[in-house]
C-alpha cells in the first residue's frame, strides 16, 4: 500500500450500539477523505466480504455492518455532519445510498465524547445534518456534570434491558412524502405505497404476497417464491419512486402490513431489502407512520390508526416502536415528476410529513483503535 494509506493502518474508532443497531464511528478526519480509500479502509476493518465477518468488527448482518462518519458542521444550522455507510457483510459494496435513524441515536453521545460538541448543563442537545439526505435531526440526551450518561430507564424493544432516552426530533425533510405523487400504485400486479418520510419504503399488504405477515424473519428470508416476488415490486417500484436501477441498492426498503396485534397501529416485517429486520428502522418506522396516514394508501385496509394524537405504535418481529408523525394536506405540494396538485380544486391534493419524533436509546461499547486486515490479503 502507498505511504498515504499507511496512515491508515489503525484507526480511532468508537463502537457503539444506536438503537437495535450496532456500528463503528469515526471522526471524519481519523479515515481517508477520498471515498475509494475510505471505503476500502472500512471493508477491511469491518471484515467484509465473509458472511462471518470473522476478521473485522461486523457481526455478520446488515444490523451490525455500519459505520458513522462524523464531523463538526460548516452549516449554521447543524452542529455536526453525520454520514452513514453500510458496509457489505459478503459484499466489498460501501454504500451511502440510504440513511440509518438507529446509528444517529449515537451520533450526539459521539459528539460529546469527541469534544465536537460542549454539553450544555444536564441535558445536551445536538442539531445533526444528515448527509445521506441532506436532512436534519435534533438529538437530546443527559450530560449530567459534563459527560454522557448512558443509563437510565428507557426501554426499546430489540435491546435487553433498558438506557437514557435519546430524544430525536425530525424537522420536515426535503423529499416529497409520496415520491410517485400517487397514495397508490400497482407494481409487479400488487398494489403498494410507495413513501418517504427520510426512508424510501414500499408499503404491502402482507395478504397480498399470500403470507399473513406473523411469520418469523427467518420463515419469511427462506421463502424463495416470496424473495422474488418482494424483488419484482423493489426493481418496478424504484423505478416508480424515481431511485433508478436499485438492483444493487439498499433502498427502497420493503414493508410488509398486517393488522396489529398487540395494542398498535399496524404489524409489520421489513426487508432491508433481503434480509428481513429483526425489529424495523427508525426512519423506516417514520415512513411506515407516516404512509398509514395517507388516505387511500394500502394500509387503509389492514391498519388501526389511533384517534388522536401523533403518537402511532409499529409492531414488529420483537416488539414495538412507538412513533410520532403528523401528516398534513397542503395547498400546494410538488411530486418527483413535477406534478402541482391544489388541495381546493383536487381531491387528490399531496399529503407532506410535517414532524416526526421518536425516543431510541444508545451506547458506547468500546473506545480504542482498530487495526484493519492487511490490503490484499481478501481472497473471494
Ligand atoms: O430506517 C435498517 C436500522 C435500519 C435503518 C435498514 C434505520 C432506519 O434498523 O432509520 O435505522 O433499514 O437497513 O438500523
């Protein structure tokens, strides 16, 4: 390797779990700042391509294959810049397609620890840009006396027991919440609804795709004639949402709906977009949410929304994740293609996402130095 990667040979790197995710974070300035070498530097630390991951940090999912890139924000707006990598598990892919509303649970705890940022008496808040989107986010958790404090009693389904609150608010985003302009289209003969409210997704019936949506993440990942169906409707629907070819993408994401069963707004499991979550993303949540209260969206049929106020309860594999979403019909709302739609002469007037909030939790895990594999030494 050239004397510039030498550099590179350890890096500082801070393990934390965000939400039901696990990743590790890096200042911007302790990697490569040209994306080739980052993102080779990346796959060899985090182990990848190996569906084990055996000599990396990864853990062997998509779950546990991510990295946060953060950096102080030359915007007025923001504190910090925080870029999201997903880094391939039996892939050498490093991309920065989607965005990860887990991995910033940790984001402004990393700023803190970092000194990017000065807490701010006994609870610190942190304004995140997030470049994958070009979003913002504002995160709010305790710094009593000066530091971070990771305990507390907040309980998140996916996580065993229970850490401090990691409020998230979400500002309204940039992308149209409805990115054909359409509360329903038909792809690959299935009606779906494609929305975005800071996560591409695709919304469908499970009874649609013939599975009830109960089964295991497991039962779903080895159904074949399922897994091509759920490819068909991404390819067709993509195109749709105007995200191109996303063969090798990981967005749109896939929601399966179905009638909740424990007190919440809907069920659902969620292709990430192959293997089924565990739980579900947090920005796929807030899409999820906030396609529900689309009228005439194809969870109209299946979902129990609540009578009032924004909060909203997304049942998943292991548990639930409580939401908050409002949604609101402008007067004037502009699609991908360019479509105007006026709520006053057109019944089918553009909803947008006005607010978004949810409570996640974090961790730091481990503090130190990484110590990537050799470059080269892959053999695939
Ligand atoms: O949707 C998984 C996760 C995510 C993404 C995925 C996420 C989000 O659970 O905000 O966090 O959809 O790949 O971390």
């Amino acid at each position: 390797s050239s004397g510039g990667a030498a550099r590179f040979e350890e890096a500082r790197c801070m393990l934390m779990r965000g939400g039901t995710s696990k990743g590790a974070y890096f200042l911007a300035g302790d990697l490569p700042a040209e994306p080739a070498p980052r993102d080779d530097l990346l796959l060899r630390i985090m182990g990848s391509p190996d569906p084990r991951q055996i000599d990396g940090l990864g853990g062997a999912h998509p779950l546990t294959s991510k990295v946060a890139v953060v950096s102080a924000s030359a915007d007025p707006e923001a504190d910090v810049d925080y870029l999201f990598l997903q880094v391939g598990v039996d892939s050498s892919e490093v991309s920065d397609r989607q965005n990860c509303g887990n991995l910033l649970a940790g984001v402004g705890p990393f700023a803190v620890e970092r000194g990017l940022v000065v807490p701010d008496g006994d609870r610190t808040s942190v304004r995140i840009r997030m470049l994958n989107t070009g979003d913002l986010a504002v995160a709010d958790f305790p710094t009593p006396g000066g530091r971070v404090d990771y305990s507390g009693s907040a309980e998140i389904s996916g996580v065993p027991g229970s850490a401090a609150p990691v409020v998230i608010e979400f500002p309204p985003g940039g992308s149209p919440l409805l990115p054909t302009g359409r509360a329903r289209d038909i792809v690959a003969g299935t009606p779906v609804t494609c929305v975005d409210n800071g996560m591409p997704t695709v919304l469908v019936a499970a009874s649609s795709l013939g599975v009830t949506g109960y089964e295991t993440p497991e039962a779903l990942e080895a159904d074949q004639e399922l897994a091509e169906r759920l490819r068909a409707i991404r390819l067709e629907a993509g195109k749709l949402m105007g995200l191109g070819d996303v063969e090798n993408t990981t967005v749109p994401k896939l929601s399966l709906l179905a009638q909740p069963s424990a007190g919440g707004a809907v069920m659902t499991r969620t292709f990430i977009p192959v293997r089924c979550h565990t739980s579900i993303g947090v920005l796929g949540a807030a899409s999820v949410a906030a396609g529900l209260r689309v009228e005439g969206g194809v969870g109209e049929s299946v979902a129990r929304l609540p009578e009032h106020g924004d909060r909203m309860r997304i049942e998943h594999p292991t548990g639930f994740l409580d939401i908050e979403t409002a949604v609101a019909y402008e007067e004037t709302a502009v699609g991908t293609h360019g479509e105007t739609a006026l709520a006053h002469d057109a019944p089918g007037a553009l909803p947008v996402a006005r607010r978004t909030a949810v409570v996640r939790t974090a961790r730091k895990i481990f503090d130190g130095t990484v110590f990537p594999r050799p470059a080269g030494a892959a053999h695939h």
